[in-house]
C-alpha cells in the first residue's frame, strides 16, 4: 500500500528555510493538494518526496519503507521510489517524438519490444493522443504537450504520482477539461496523487484532502471543506474562498456559556457558538463571515450602502459598505445593483467563524443583530 | 549526520564528483602556475645572476623595483603601459561603433541581403586576429623603415606615411575591426530578443525616430556596450601579433611586445611583473564586467520572443546604404586574403607588374629557390606538411580535451550552482582567459621542463602543447557548456533521473543531442583558436613539433615574405572551412540567431 508518511521533514537553503518541519500522512489511494502563495515551499516538499532534492532533517515513508531518513542516513534514489513526476513545464524531451517520449522509460527498464508497444498504445488511447505519436513536442500545442507529459510519466505505472501545477500553463477551458480528466485517471490508476496548486479553487475541486502551506510552515491538513468551513487561522481563512471572507474585528464580552457580545464603532453583535465557548471570554476577537452569509433582506435591519456589483450571470459580487467596513456579498441570480443604492442585509446561517486575537479558530456559530 | 555519510551523498551526485575533479585537475593547471608566477617576480633567474651580482633564486624586489620605480620604468612599464590603453580604448571605439551601426542596420531596418552580410560580418573575427594587421603591412608598408614599399604605394605611387602605415592608429584600426563583429554579436543578440514594445510605445506617442534611438534603445543596450567594451579592451590588452606587425617597424611597443623582450630576453623576472599587473588588470576588468551582467538583468526585457518591430526604411537609402555596407565587408574579409595571395606570388617583393608573378613560391622545387635558402615550394615543401599536420593534431587535441572538460565543467557547474565550490570551478575554469598567454606558456614550460610526480618532463614534447592550448581555451569551452546547461531545464534530466536512466545515458540520449549545436561551439572555438594561436605556442614548441603559426613567424623573421604570406593564406582558408563544415553539419555557429 503505497502511503506516503513525512515526519518532521526540513529543508534549508543555506539559512533559508523553505520547508519547516513539515508532519503529514498521505493515505493510499488519496488525491492530495498542496496548496499555499507562491514560494511557500510546495514544489521544495514535492521534490522531497521524489527524492529530487535531499531533505535538511527529517524522514520520509513511502509504503512502509524508509526512503529518506536523516538519522539512520538513508537516502533511497528517485527511481527506486516507485513514483512518477510531471513537471510544470513538462519537460518533454524536444529531440525525440510523442512515441519515443513515451517508451524511452519502458526501453530502459528492458521491456521486451511487444510489451513497450503494447503499453505506449495503451497509454496513447488513454490518453487520446494516438494521432500525435509520430509527432515531436514541438509541434503540438500546449494542452497536448500536457497529455504526452501525463502518458510519459504514467508509462511504467507508478503507483505515486507528484504533479507539480501541472495546468498552470493552460487556458481556463483546457484547465477545466484536464481536471475532470486527471480525476478520471486518478480513478482508473488507482494511483495516490499528490498535486501542487497555488490555485484555491483547483485544489477544492480536485482533493480529497488539502495541505495549506504557508512560509514553509504546515497551516492546515484537512479535506476541502472543513477547510473551507473550519479554517484554522485567518491565513487559512483568507487564501481559501473567492470572494474573499469578510473580516470584522470586535471587541467581545462574555453574555453565557455560548454567546458573545460583540461590537465595534459600525456594528452591535450576537454570535451564538455551535459548541462551548470555553476560551474565550471577552477581548479582541475576529469574525470571519463568508460572502455567502451576508444575504440581502427586505426586512433585514443592517442598511448598507452599495459599493460595487459585478454581475456575471449565474451571481453577482457585492461590495457592501456600512459606514468604513466594506463587506462581500453574492448573490445568485442574474440581479444587478446600481452603485449608490441602499440595500438591508442579514447574516445567515451557522457558519461563522470566530478567530481569538491571535487569528486562531475557536468556533463557529451564527450572529444576530443586536 | 557522520562525515562518511555526508561523503558518501555528496559524491552520490555525478556532477559533485565532477566538481572534485576539477578542483584538483585545475588547482594545480592554473594556480600553481600562479603561485609559481608570484614567485617568480620576487626571485632571480639564471639570466639576472651576472646583472644583479645575486646568486640564482635569492628573493629579490629589484625586478619590481625597475619595473614600478626606476628612471628606466617609463620606457619599461608606463610607455608600453600607456601604449597599450591607448591602442585597446582606440580598438573599442573602433569595435562599438563598427559592429553596433550594423548590428542596428541588420536588427531595425530594411537593409538588403542581411543573411549575406550578416555571415560576412563574422569573417574578420574567425579569422587570425593578425590578418588584418598582416594585409595592413602588405598594403601599406613604406619604405620609409627601409625595406619595400606595398601594393598602395605600387599602384598610386604614393608613399603612405608612417602614423598611418604604423604604430598607434592602424593598430587600434585593425584591432578593432577583429572585434567588431564581436559587438556585433553582443549587441545585436540584445536588439533581437529586447522587447519591441518597449520602442514601439515611444512610436505611438509620435516620438521622433532619432529620440527613441537615443533615449530608448541606447539606454537599454548600454549593459551589453560595456560589457562588449570591456571584453574587448581586455582581448586587445593582450595582443601580441598586431603590435608585433604593425608597432616594431617604428619601435612602438605595447605590454605585450615589451612581455616577450623582457621575457625572452635577460630580465625574465620583469617580464613576471609585467604579466602580473596584466593579470590583476584583467581581473579587475572581470569583475566590473560581472557587476554589469548583474545589472543587465533587473535593466533590460529580455522576453526572447521579439515581436516584430517595424523596421526603419531606409528609402532612397537602401540600396546605397546596403552597397556600401557589403563592399566594405568584402574589403575587410576578402582584401586581406587577395593580399595574401599576391604577395605569396611575386618574385622581387614591391613589384607587382605581371612579369614579376611567379608560382615557385609554391610549386617551385628547391633547386628553383636558391634565394631562400633552397627552401623548397609550399605545395612541395615536407616540413609545411608536418607543421601543417601538427597543427591539425594539435587543434583536434586541443578542441577534444577542453571541448569535452569544458562540457564537464558547464554540466557540474551548473548544476551545483548556487554552492561554493561550483563558483570556484568556474573562476578556476575561466582564470587561464586572463593570464597572458606568454607569460602562461613561460611558466608551463618551466614547470613541466622537469619530471613532477606522475607527470615525466613535458620539453619539446607535443603533450605540453596540447596542455597548455587545453588549459588556455577551455575558459571558451566552458563557457558555451555554461550556457549551453542554462538553456536546458533541470527537469530535462530529472524526467530521466526519476525513470532510473543512469547517468551516462541521460548524458549521451538526453542532454547532449538536445544541445548539439552549443556543445559543439565548445569544441569548435578552441579549435579554431589552436589553429590561429601564436603566442601561446612560440616559446613552447620545437622545431621537431614546430606549428603552422610558428613556422609562419619562421618565415617572417627570416624575411621570406612570399613563404610568410602563403602561410597565412593557408591558415586563414583551413579556419575558414572548419567553420563552414561544422555550420554546415551541425548547425553551430557564432552569429547564430542574429542575422536576417
Ligand atoms: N535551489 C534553491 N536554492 C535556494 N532557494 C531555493 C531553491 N529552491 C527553492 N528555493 C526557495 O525556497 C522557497 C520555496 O520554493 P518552492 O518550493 O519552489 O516554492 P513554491 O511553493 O512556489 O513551489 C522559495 O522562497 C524559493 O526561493
Ligand atoms: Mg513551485
């Protein structure tokens, strides 16, 4: 069972730490996201695991077996790791055709003539590129590069496949096409995946599980929506979701066991918590409110004033304001709102999210007007 | 983590091991040299004994002393000091505004036939960096100095005089125009890959053509003109041949000319000095380049697309501007050749009427050439064909051994950039650019005279040539493989790496058929080098393995001037055609990517 463990896993560039002691388990089978800002340490931990770059300090587990170890000094070459790499830039080899991209691998693994044959046919159909075989990389466009890229590295059956934002360099329609498919081969490999985004909504749609890298530093290991739901600090909160959550700073005092009373110069609150509100009792705190729980109502008692509306059909992204706080809000439906218009808004729903003063989850919970 | 256990990963990584090699290989190729040099400023040489009434190896500062602080250092060191800037600045003025004007005409307008010229362009630079100098003494020589007057007196009648047939300015002309084409490379690979829009916003804003020129274009081309400047000054600091040519005929000496007197002759140790401060002059010029190229890079847009920018029409211009522009690269690449030829052909130099021409020059047996020495005809001369075959071994050797350390080197360095040890195999690799190649040669051959180690005494051996080319031409060989590694990406390997292709294989399946072309101008510029080289050679060889250049220098010095001047055809054809064949078959070749 190929499960992938890292356990306090470092990597220093001189004094830079790009990695910082990073814990994880990759269960087999997963399709895992590594999801953070750009020069957070992502594509560093992906080579990690390939072994394409040697870890500082820490151990790495690939099916129960010690590839890399700092303390017992192990360090298990790339192709004995039984994983395949695809590259954000493909790195297809220019002077050799789709064909020969695919079975160069196979030739050196000693393949016998028929079986690379077999083989190369059978990835070229999975990977619709039958017509492109005799072709060199240069003479195909970027979404079929990406697909010779994908057949090269599936070739000898890895049971683990790292991809590097492997759909970066395509336009918005192919990246939506590729998903769908790299979630079809994802089924049909039976493969654990392990994919490098910086792009929140890719990294959503696609994993089964999310890691939220920031600075080197592990932010959150959990599925899309607890994530999305329960993010575990406010960098969390801020990088995942489009439009952005709403941040309100309040000071809180304590009513009972589950409600707050939260307030600052715009706006007097309730928030009732979900569960036990042990930690806090009064202070500053966070409010964390998803544009989709600032709903408009008739009889909503918040009047706001509108900032921006940008329509797009299926929804539309307000920019709210009530006094200096600016709020997001959508809406779905194909609605538009004249600038300078008054609407009344709510907060619906449980989802709020209350942050301590150091931007840590505590809860979440709804809120009330007061 | 155990020492043995940082060993072992640290030479699990092939290009680690390489980097190992190469610190020791050419720690003891270049700075022992160095070390070896330093020291022989400061002691005295077998030839100084008697003048400095020391005994041999007593460690002295006189040489320094007369160098740097004697009545007698101006005609010693500031003069030829002064000489040689004098001639160098000359020769980048000359260089900057030849080679960009037409690396503007062949990047920004309409000019006709660009492929044509742009091919013709590089001519003078494959060609002997003395056979302009040569064809300038051909042509112009007077007889002012004694000896016999050239074509331009014998077709005019008129005496060129001697500021214009010799010393400063047809050195700086001919220099210059040896490395004009080198601008040209160098400035017009930026004109082609600099973002067009950045010209063309200015052209909307109705800016008049000469303004974008001089306040767009210009500023971004700046990083390349110096960086061009400085590689020039520093490559005409340490000419030897075309101040040999053109200076000595009117005592004009330059650190060079005035290196291989004092070296050559009683104060060796002078000589060391001079090589010295020729060392920390081109260091120092090194490293201004360095911090220029680092500028470049947060100065200019480099895209490497280059959109395609309106070119200037030249209207009624162009067909004047392009005849203009194609006959005087015709004069500059084949002129010297016609001379060459012509005066391997007549029989009394300085009369070129057609009674005069005779083929025995080449053809003529040795009975047929008592007046030089019975030597026979080159096309039947034996000792030609051995120099000639010498110097092709040489050159393959030469172009074998640093083509392919080179490609080592630019592989590890490359890939262990960012460390220590990779910045120290590149300067280590690149130093031998700035020693002088006299000095250089002097220096090897007194540490191989005699047996070191594994390594027997190396005198007149043919291995000390091939050393010593290897050692002086793999800062070429280097830098293409340098350049060569830059334009792969790493992950160009790791694919195979992760696939468990050994390393020989990703080596030879991978790397090296994807960058053929840049390989192998690691291989093509020693060779050509090697073929053309002089300087380096002319302390090291011996008449058993004398050299096509050497054997040239021969001839000159006995005044055999038809024998000189067929020599110098040869060699100047034989490059000419490597360079053709190796485009031809591999595609390499130095104006790559520029011309029209
Ligand atoms: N070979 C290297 N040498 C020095 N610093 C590096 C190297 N590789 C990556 N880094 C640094 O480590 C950090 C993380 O890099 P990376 O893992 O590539 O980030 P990303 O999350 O964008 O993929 C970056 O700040 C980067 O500059
Ligand atoms: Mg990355």
């Amino acid at each position: 069972m190929p499960e992938i463990v890292l356990k306090n896993v470092t990597k220093k560039f001189g004094s830079f730490v790009a990695v910082d002691h990073l814990n994880m388990t990759i269960s087999d089978g997963d399709f895992i996201t590594l999801l953070g800002p750009s020069g957070c340490g992502k594509t560093t931990t992906l080579r990690m695991i390939a072994g394409l770059e040697t870890p500082t300090e820490g151990e790495i587990l690939i099916d129960g077996t010690v590839v890399f170890s700092s303390d017992k000094q192990i360090d298990i070459s790339p192709s004995k790791r039984n994983i395949g790499f695809l590259f954000q830039n493909y790195a297809l080899w220019p002077h050799m055709t789709v064909w020969k991209n695919i079975s160069f691998g196979l030739e050196n693994l000693k393949w016998s003539k028929e079986q690379i044959k077999e083989r190369v046919e059978e990835l070229l159909d999975m990977l619709k590129i039958r017509e492109f075989a005799a072709r060199y990389p240069a003479e195909l466009s970027g979404g079929q590069q990406q697909r010779v890229a994908i057949a090269r590295t599936l070739a000898t059956n890895p049971q683990i496949l790292l991809m590097d934002e492997p759909l970066s360099n395509l336009d918005a329609k192919l990246r939506m096409e590729m998903r769908t498919e790299l979630k079809r081969l994802h089924k049909e490999t039976k493969a654990t995946f392990v994919y490098v985004t910086h792009d929140q909504l890719e990294a959503m749609t696609l994993a089964t599980k999310i890691c939220l890298l920031d600075k080197g530093l592990l932010q959150q290991y959990q599925s899309p929506l607890t994530i999305y739901g329960k993010p575990a600090n406010l960098f969390v909160a801020d990088f995942v979701g489009s439009p952005t959550m709403n941040f309100i700073r309040c000071e809180a005092k304590s009513v009972d066991k589950h409600t707050l009373k939260l307030s600052n110069q715009v706006l007097c609150l309730h928030f009732s918590a979900s569960s036990d509100l042990t930690g806090v009792t009064g202070g500053p705190v966070t409010l964390g409110i998803r544009p989709e729980s600032v709903t408009l109502s008739e009889d909503g008692k918040l009047k706001t004033v509108v900032y921006s509306s940008l329509p797009s059909g299926m929804e539309t992204i307000l920019r709210l304001q009530i006094g200096d706080l600016l709020l997001n809000s959508v809406v779905f439906g194909s609605l538009d709102f004249p600038v300078g218009s008054e609407l009344n808004i709510s907060f619906s729903g449980q989802s709020v999210v209350l942050f301590d003063q150091e931007g840590t989850f505590v809860t979440t919970g709804s809120l009330a007007l007061a | 983590m155990t020492v043995q256990y940082r060993l072992k990963s640290f030479f699990r990584k092939p290009h680690n091991i390489i980097l190992f090699v190469l610190v020791l290989i050419l720690s003891y190729l270049t700075l022992v040299p160095l070390l070896t040099m330093i020291i022989d400023t400061v002691t005295v040489h077998t030839a100084e004994a008697r003048r400095l009434k020391l005994p041999v190896g007593t460690v002295t500062l006189s040489h320094w002393a007369k160098v740097l602080f004697d009545p007698a250092s101006v005609s010693i060191f500031y003069k030829p000091l002064l000489n040689s800037l004098i001639t160098s600045l000359g020769a980048c003025a000359i260089a900057l505004g030849f080679g960009g004007t037409f690396a503007w005409l062949v990047t920004r307008t309409n000019m006709k036939y660009k492929s044509l010229l742009s091919s013709l362009c590089i001519f003078p630079y494959i060609m002997p960096s003395w056979t302009l100098a040569l064809a300038w003494y051909n042509i112009f020589k007077n007889s002012v100095v004694g000896g016999t007057p050239g074509i331009f007196t014998a077709l005019t009648g008129i005496q060129a005089p001697n500021w214009f047939a010799y010393g400063p300015f047809p050195i700086a002309l001919v220099t210059g125009l040896h490395y004009a084409p080198f601008a040209y490379i160098m400035i017009g690979g930026i004109l082609r890959n600099m973002d067009a829009n950045l010209e063309e916003a200015a052209m909307m804003l109705n800016t008049p053509r000469s303004r974008i020129i001089t306040k767009i274009t210009i500023p971004i081309v700046i990083p390349a003109v110096l960086s061009t400047f400085l590689l020039v000054f520093s490559s005409a600091m340490s000419s030897f041949a075309v101040p040999t040519f053109l200076g000595l005929p009117v005592r004009y000496q330059v650190l060079t000319t005035q290196l291989y007197r004092t070296m050559n002759g009683l104060n060796p140790g002078q000589g060391y000095s001079i090589a010295m401060i020729m060392i920390l002059l081109g260091v120092s010029i090194l490293a201004m380049n360095q911090k220029i190229i680092g500028l470049r890079k947060n100065y200019t847009t480099v895209t490497g697309k280059s959109s395609n920018i309106a070119l200037v029409n030249l209207k009624k211009a162009r067909t004047p501007v392009s005849i203009i522009v194609a006959v005087f690269l015709f004069s500059v690449s084949l002129l010297p050749l016609i001379s060459f030829a012509l005066e391997s052909i007549i029989l009394r130099p300085g009369d070129y009427s057609p009674s005069n021409i005779t083929l025995q020059f080449w053809i003529g047996s040795a009975a047929d050439n008592t007046m030089a020495n019975s030597e026979p005809g080159l096309l039947l001369n034996p000792t030609l064909y051995r120099s000639l075959w010498n110097s092709i071994k040489l050159s393959l050797a030469c172009s074998l051994c640093a083509g392919t350390v080179g490609f080592l080197a630019g592989y590890a360095i490359v890939r262990g950039r960012g460390k220590k040890l990779s910045d120290f195999v590149n300067n280590l690799a690149f130093f031998p650019y700035l020693m002088p190649s006299m000095a250089f040669s002097a220096i090897y051959l007194s540490m191989f005279s005699i047996q070191r180690g594994p390594i027997p005494a190396l005198y007149g051996t043919f291995a000390i040539l091939v050393l010593a080319g290897t050692v002086k031409y793999l800062p070429f060989a280097s830098r293409s493989g340098i350049n060569a590694m830059f334009q792969l990406s790493k992950e160009i390997e790791e694919a195979g790496v992760i696939m468990g292709i050994g390393w020989w294989k990703r080596m030879t399946r991978l790397v090296i058929p994807i960058q053929k072309s840049s390989f192998i101008s690691g291989y093509l510029l020693p060779f050509t080098s090697c073929m053309r080289e002089l300087s380096l050679f002319i302390l090291l060889v011996t008449p058993a393995n004398r050299v096509l250049t050497t054997l040239l220098f021969y001839y000159n010095e006995k005044g055999w001037n038809q024998y000189s001047n067929g020599i110098n055809l040869l060699i100047v054809l034989i490059v000419i055609l490597f360079n053709f064949f190796v485009n031809k078959v591999s595609g390499a070749s130095i104006d790559k990517g520029i011309g029209g």
